[in-house]
C-alpha cells in the first residue's frame, strides 16, 4: 500500500484513492499512522464498515469533520457493484458481481437451518483447467483485490439488509471455493480471510472459513505460518494418472507430494484435533467405481480426513455425466465400512447453474482457452444441406 502524504491530499486523484474496504486492521492502522492519526481510527473505520455497513465516509459520525473531509479527499469504500440476483426454489442467492476491468465473477449463498454458506471467489476465471469445472472452460482474466474478495461477503450481508445490530447473522460460513484457485492469488485471498475472522469486520470463527485449494503446494506451504482457516483439499481421484487427467496441476504436484503437504498444514494448527477435508467429485464411469473407492481408502491411510463426495454437476461444455444413486452409495459405503467420516454433498441451486462446478461469469480470457473450447464445440456441429 503506498503511503499517502497528510499535507498534500489534494494533489491525490480520484482514481488513485485507497479502498478502505480491503485493508486488514493492521494495514488500516498503518494507514491512519501514516495520515498522523492515531490508532484507534482504524477500530472505529472498520467497525463502520463491516459492521453497520457504511460505505459514505461524512456518514462516519464519530469522526471528526476535519478527519473526514481528509479521509474523502484520499479514500473511499466502495464495494463490487451487483449486475444480477438469482434465487433458487431451494433459497439458494446468486449474484453475478462486476468488478474493475469489467470482468464478472460468481458469489453464492446458501442458507441450511440456522446456518448459510457463502460461496466466494478469487480470481476473474481460473488459471487451471480442471476437466469437470465450467469456471476453468472460460480461461482466466486476473486475480480479485482484497476489497473484491471481502467486498463478497459485504454485498451478500447488504442485499438481507442484514447490517447493524438487531440482524441475524446472514453469514456464518464461508468457503472459498468460487471462481479461481485462492492460492494463486495468495496475499490478497490471505488478507481477506484475515477480515473475515477479525472481530472488528466479521468474527466468524477460524472453524467457519474454509479454504479449498486444487494443489498448489508452495503456497499451501507458505499458508501453514499465516492462517488457521478449514482446508479442503479438491483430490477427484485416487491415483495420479486419474488425477493428472482431471486435475492438471498434478502433473507438477503429485498426490504423494500434496497429501504430505495437507499433513503439515494439519500439523501447524493450534487446534490438533482438526483434520483435511477431501474433496471428491464423482462422474459416471470415471472416478466412481468400487475399486475407485477402495483405492481412496488405501490413499489416504495416513492423512487424518474426512471426505465430502460430490455427484457431478453438469454444464454445456463437458461430456461428463452424473453418477448414478447407487454408484454414490456403494462408493459411500466403501469408505464407510472403512471407518472414515463421509458426507454426500446435496445438489443446490442447480435450477440457476449455482451448484458446484458450475459458476460462470464473463471473463476477458488471457489464455484462450475459451476460445479452443468454442472452436472444439464448433467443430463437433454437422450442417446439413
């Protein structure tokens, strides 16, 4: 963050204000003691923000006049703008949200008894190609900013009006498992995450912010001395050839690699009794097959999980198909009689294409990928004449 100079900030543009939404408590307090305020500004700055959901800076009432007209001339909150709202039969909220460059991304929430999950994402597509994901078909734009990635969880508590005190938490789980993978994007989804759990923003509990990563081991490796959040770990397969084929950023970090990697971020906890969850897509005919299940069992002997198995979502540009009832279930019941927690995760807001893998939003691809999907996708239409 660059330091801004308190005696000059009328020589600061519009354009080059700092987003107060993003900024961690302790880059916040950096921020004020850079302007020659005191600390405790910072306390009352974030409160405004997260807590009563105040985005005007002259609405700040315990700031001084002077503070704020200095503070406006330099900074602002300004959260993503929302371009659309879903709501599905099942209560499931979708949001297609457009943020700088004019790229859209995909937040969803999903309420469950006296508890919602929001849905969050990191990067404008995904630099990864995952075989059975619709966000990796559209290529990649650019990494989200912290006040986009923390900007979600403002507009989803804003759209229930839900600010101030008086309302029922609207939030109480966040899984960054959107668009992207969040440990590309390292410093900002960390800062982020740190929002999320500060008392002063959000305070949800370390147990109740999970971060699920396709393998990017360095960074995972690096996050093990930052972070306490819930890890889960997207595997899909039980050997590496399987996984190469599905997960292409195997090919670099192998299963044996990754699971070592999974123990030692588990090992770095406070808490010692928590444990990784395993991700685990299951397509018809591909990953789903008893013997699948229990190689799975044998994979992961040594890593302490537990394991949420995910019957496939389609979308137009795959050919992968559902499993069946019971192919799900004899795979659960492998791991089952084998003494592991599992949990079949249930399809939600699919009638808005908000279930897993199948977010989508609009995304200036850098890589063409999009573009060599549509040209395979043309290529398979016969014409008739």
């Amino acid at each position: 963050m660059t330091a801004v100079d308190p005696n000059d900030v009328s020589a600061v543009h519009s354009e080059s204000k700092v987003n107060l939404l993003g900024l961690t408590r302790l880059q916040m307090e950096q921020f004020f003691l850079d302007l020659g305020e005191k600390k405790f500004r910072a306390q009352q700055v974030l409160k405004w923000i997260h807590h009563a959901g105040v985005t005007r800076i002259e609405d700040m009432s315990n700031l001084g006049k002077a503070l704020r007209d200095k503070l406006s001339a330099i900074a602002e909150v300004r959260p993503p703008e929302i371009v659309s709202q879903q709501d599905s039969s099942d209560g499931t909220r979708k949001w297609a949200i457009r943020v700088e460059g004019g790229g859209l991304v995909e937040t969803v929430l999903i309420p469950a008894g006296n508890r919602a999950t929001l849905c969050v994402s990191s990067q404008v597509g995904c630099s990864l190609d995952c075989s059975f994901c619709s966000t990796g078909k559209q290529g990649f734009q650019r990494d989200l900013s912290a006040a986009e990635i923390i900007g979600q969880v403002w507009l989803a508590i804003n759209s229930y009006n839900a600010f101030g005190p008086g309302h029922n938490r609207v939030v109480s789980n966040v899984v960054m498992m959107g668009m992207g993978e969040p440990l590309l994007n390292f410093d900002n989804v960390v800062a982020a995450m740190d929002l999320m759990l500060e008392d002063l923003a959000y305070g949800l509990s370390k147990r109740r912010v999970t971060l699920s990563t396709s393998g990017v081991v360095p960074a995972l490796d690096r996050l093990a001395g930052l972070s306490e959040v819930s890890l889960a770990v997207s595997l899909h397969a039980p050997n590496d050839e399987l996984r190469n084929q599905l997960v292409p950023i195997n090919r670099k970090y192998p299963i044996a690699v990754l699971l070592e990697s999974c123990r030692n971020y588990m090992a770095s906890q406070t808490d010692k009794s928590r444990v990784v969850t395993i991700e685990y897509t299951l397509i018809h005919e591909v990953n789903d097959q008893v013997h699948h299940a229990r190689e799975l069992v044998a994979l992961l002997r040594d890593t302490p999980c537990k394991i949420n198995l995910i019957p496939f979502n389609t979308f137009a540009q795959s050919d992968y198909r559902r499993p069946s009832g019971n192919a799900v279930s004899r795979f659960w019941q492998v791991l089952v009689d084998a003494g592991y927690i599992v949990t079949i995760r249930t399809t939600r807001g699919d009638d808005i294409d908000a279930a897993c893998g199948q977010l989508v939003g609009q995304v200036a691809d850098r890589t063409r990928r999009s573009e060599r999907y549509r040209a395979m996708d043309d290529s398979q239409i016969i014409t008739v004449g």
